[in-house]
C-alpha cells in the first residue's frame, strides 16, 4: 500500500483525573503528531498528474487548522478535573474535555476530526502521537491492505 506521512509538533499540557502519579497535576508535553494518508486502494499504475495522493501542503493545512490551531499552547483538562480543581478554570488558554486527555484519547478525536475533514478519496491509514521522544500511542486503520 502506498501511503505519505506527514509530522507536526505542538506544545500542550493537561492533567490526568484519578491518576494516582504525578500526570494528576498540570504538566506539558511537546507532541509529535506523525499522521498517514493513503488512497485507500491500491494500483499498479503511476499516479495521474499531479501524482500525489494528497499534496503534503494541503495535509498541513488541514491537520494545522483542525488539531495543531486546537492544541498547541493550550491547557486541556476534563470536566471532571475542573470539578474537583475549580481554581483553574479561569485560565486563558483552557480547552475542557468530557473525557481525560490522555493520548489515546487525543488520538480518538484526531481521527474523528481527520475522518471528517480530509477529501473523500484520501483514507487516514494510521496516527501516532508521541508524548515524550520514546513513549507513543498509536491508532492504525482496521482496513489496512
């Protein structure tokens, strides 16, 4: 299968509610998003002009405007968190959440969001979302060839 990968990266810090380590207090990350498109069937044949299966610039576009513009620098608690630390919510760069925004779950909204967002002929194939250089969550297609 023929597949592009595009990488971003991104500042944000959250906490986790009911973890029992240190993830339960505010801390950052810097992110690295590595999202894979294909053109979810496979050929042969070259191609046609322009030959891509989706110009890299145009996945930048879409992955900076839907995920990377909602992320970056900001804050992302759960409801849960705010309820039982009520003090922070005041904050400017806050972004609440129904679920804890570990990176399993990032990954479940950047794939929903990418679903909806990219063209109908392109297919996200995979999403990895490194929190830290050497631990990564990873959501890959059921549908892989």
């Amino acid at each position: 299968m023929l597949s592009l990968t595009k990488i971003f990266h991104f500042e944000m810090a959250h906490a986790i509610h009911g973890y029992p380590g240190g993830c339960k207090n505010i801390h950052g990350h810097s992110y690295e998003l590595h999202v894979t498109v294909t053109a979810g069937k496979e050929s042969q044949n070259y191609i046609p002009a322009p030959g891509f299966i989706l110009d890299f610039k145009e996945l930048k576009q879409l992955v900076t405007s839907a995920i990377i513009e909602t992320f970056d620098h900001k804050l992302v608690l759960s409801r849960t968190y705010l309820v039982n630390n009520p003090a922070v919510i005041s904050q400017e760069n806050l972004v609440t959440w129904e679920a804890e925004p570990t990176a399993e779950n990032l990954l479940i909204y950047m794939k929903q969001i990418l679903c909806e967002k990219l063209p109908d002929e392109v297919k996200l194939v995979q999403l990895k979302l490194y929190e830290t250089k050497d631990s990564y969550a990873e959501w890959t297609t059921d549908n892989m060839q």
